[in-house]
C-alpha cells in the first residue's frame, strides 16, 4: 500500500512533512535548512557539523552521546550539500518506536524532536560568538573533509567540469575557493550565519514512522511559530541555463595514474520538473546500469575505458558523463560517446535496453519505502517543492515512450569537455 504524506504549512517556508509507516521499528525526525548557496556558504558548510556536535545543555560530544544513549542509542547525523543553487543543512535523528520503549516513559519521538530542536535553538556560544575550541575542530575537520574530495580524483575531474561550465552562475562556487573561505571563518561570524540562519531559511521538518504526531505538531508549532515574527525567508532562485551557445574544451595535467573526461550538458530543462521523467530515463538508459550504451559499448565493447557513465543533477538541469580512460584513448572515448547519445537521438536502441532501464529505475523507487530512513532520505531532496511519492516518481516512470526518451535525448547540448590528464601518460603518448 503507498505510503502517503501529509504536509502541514507552520508558518512562512515553515512545513512539517508527516508519514506513517506500518511494520518498521524506528523513527526518523529531520530538521532540514534551505539557503541561497552565495549566503554564507563557509559558515553554513561548518555550521552542520558544529551544530549536531554540541549545544548549551550539552556542551561537549560525550555529553551529548550520553543523552544519544539514554534514548536507547539513537543516531544523530548532519550533512550539507547542494540542491540547485540552494544550500541543505539537514539533522537527522533515528530513533527505535516509541511503543518499543520501557512503559511510562515519555515518548521517544517527543524527546528526539526536542534534542533536535535544543541542537538548532541553543548552540554552544556565549556572547554572540561560538565556542572557539569547538570550532578551531569543526574548522579542522571540515577542511579535512574538502581536501579528500580534492584528492579523489574522480570527484575532482566532475567539480573541475562543473566550476568551468558554471562559472557564471552561483552553481559554479570553487572547491578551492570554498576551502580558503572555510579555513577564514571566526567564532562571530559563525555566530551571524546562524543567526541569519534562523531567520532567513525555508524550514522543512519531517517525520516518519509509526507515532503520535500531535504532540510532535504541538511542539514545533511552539518552538518554530514563536520565530515567524523575525523570519524573512530568502528566496532561492536557481539559474536554469537551457542550451549550450558553444563547447568549452580545457585539459589540466596532473601526476594521475588514470586521465579522467567529463562531459557536461544541458538538459533543455527549464526547471527541475520541465520534462522530468524522460530525461531521467533517457539518462539512465544512455549511461545508468549495465544495460546502458555507455557501460555496453564504450567500456564493455570497445574497451575504451575504464567506467563511463551518466548521471542527471535535475536541481540544475545538467547531464554529466564521467570516464576514467587512457589518455591516448581521449579522442576515441569522445566520439564514441557522441556516437552513442546520436543513437539515442535516432531512437536507434533496442526494446530490451529500454525495458531493463525502466524497471530498473521503477524498482529503485519502489524499495524507497521499506526505511524511515530510507523515506527521509527521499523527501529531503524536496524540502521546498512539490511532494511526490515514490509511487508517483515510479507512474511517471512507467508511463514514460520511446518517443519521450528521444525528445529528452535531442534536447541535449554539449557545453563543457574537461579532461584531467596524467602527466606520465602525455610523455609515454
């Protein structure tokens, strides 16, 4: 039986998403934070971690992993990351149902909700300022964080191609830049971020599982609907660039064992709906599982790589393919690439391919359910849009033509060709 949410407006950009599961033994609350991405982008990448942490009532990590156990080992996690030109801060705690709790204590989900709350409302600072020691570590180790992402360099090559496609466009914010900023960041500006934080963010709260919402509504009605009377939330507005005017071609060296091509394009999407569910399949088929053209001929056929696949970012309407290859094999790696997106513009692929990428996409979907977490995973990539379930995203799949995936697939245009390549590899060329 779909499981279906119920949305509550609390106040301004303030919603509290609910879901009932049946048969599943935890609960999952999040507390999830958008922002404009150029706002306090250094302070906010910290702010997560700094805040999921420590708090006043529990000033020091083992304080608070002592509370996390009296509410029977309850896991709490904070991440940051990008949804279009928006920042996501989501804090997450899963906790066991509360009927599964000792008798005459108070409700579990009641008590995880106010730990988050106490998390977000009543940070370790004192005198408009964070606590310094708490942040020099923070600081310390979300640096660490962005110079691993550096170091994997499959990850890089993918930045690198984003940065110079979206140079323009708030999207395109550095790594390097990023770095420098976070490792600048002072206990009062972090302070100030938060504060405008609180004031400025579309609030989404979620919560799933088998329990009592009310008093969980009581209580974020109390908290949150005191503060609508400071909040101006910002508007977040993503740039959604539809066709690429020209190709932008840039190799750096680098000593790499494997060179790394990237290929971005855009979409034709106008935003994240314009033409969703053909465009995703038609990703998916091009360059998804192991059924798709790219995995079938570019690696598996002709041996021209090492992986080679697609992946669509629907926030901001990019198609990007990524290939770990030889560097010698640059130029046939690219144009078989090209070679297989035109079969997928002639509607050349076979009815088999197309039957595995769509039941592949639907069952992902359809086992979406089978967590809270799983759930709260799923609803976080939509804290300020429509809500669709899963059964929805798997409809729209289903109902998805041939047709359809060749629209989606000629919309495409190719805008940037990056290749991180390996010093060793251009002399032995």
């Amino acid at each position: 039986m779909p499981v279906e949410p119920k949305v509550t407006q609390i106040g301004e950009k303030l919603r509290l998403l609910r879901v009932r599961t049946q048969n599943t033994k935890t609960t999952c609350i999040s507390v999830i934070l958008m922002m404009p991405l150029l706002k306090n982008t250094a302070e906010n990448t910290v702010l997560a971690s700094f805040l999921a942490h420590a708090s006043a009532k529990y000033p020091t990590l083992s304080r608070l992993n002592e509370r996390l156990e009296e509410l029977y080992g309850a896991i709490l996690s904070a991440d940051v990351s990008k949804l279009g030109e928006g920042y996501r801060l989501r804090f997450s705690l899963t906790c066991i149902r509360d009927d599964l709790a000792l008798a005459g204590e108070e409700r579990l989900s009641v008590e995880a909700l106010r730990l988050l709350l106490e998390l977000l409302f009543s940070p370790h600072a004192e005198n408009g300022a964070f606590d310094k020691t708490q942040l020099e570590t923070e600081v310390r180790l979300c640096v660490e964080d962005i110079e691993s992402e550096l170091n994997d360099k499959r990850a890089y090559a993918l930045s690198r191609c984003l940065e110079i496609m979206c140079a323009d466009e708030p999207f395109g914010v550095s790594k390097t830049e990023l770095l420098e900023a976070v490792r600048a960041v002072t206990p009062e500006s972090m302070f100030n971020a938060w504060q405008q934080l609180l004031r400025e963010a579309t609030v989404s709260v979620q919560v799933i599982g088998n329990v009592d919402f009310e008093p969980l509504e009581e209580m974020l009605r109390e908290k949150l609907a005191s503060q609508e009377g400071d909040r101006a939330p910002a508007e977040i507005q993503t740039v959604f660039v539809e066709a690429a005017e020209d190709v932008t071609e840039v190799t750096e060296e680098m000593d790499v064992n494997q060179s790394k091509l990237v290929l971005g394009f855009r979409t034709g999407m106008r935003d994240c709906d314009d033409d969703y569910f053909a465009t995703r399949l038609m990703t998916d088929l091009f360059g998804g599982g192991p059924y798709s053209r790219l995995f079938m001929h570019v690696r598996e056929k002709l041996s021209l790589c090492y992986y080679c696949s697609a992946r669509l970012d629907r926030y901001k309407g990019l198609l990007m393919v990524q290939s770990g290859i030889e560097r010698k094999n640059k130029d046939a790696a690219f144009n078989e690439i090209q070679k297989q997106l035109q079969v997928m513009q002639n509607g050349e692929f076979t009815d088999e391919e197309f039957a595995a990428s769509k039941a592949a996409l639907c069952d992902a979907f359809r086992g979406i359910d089978d967590t809270p977490e799983g759930l709260d995973a799923y609803y976080a990539m939509s804290p300020d849009g429509a809500v669709r379930t899963p059964e929805d995203m798997v409809k729209g799949l289903a109902a998805v033509t041939r047709e359809d995936v060749v629209r989606a697939a000629k919309r495409l245009t190719l805008d940037t060709v990056y290749l991180l390549a390996g010093k060793e590899e251009a002399v032995n060329a």
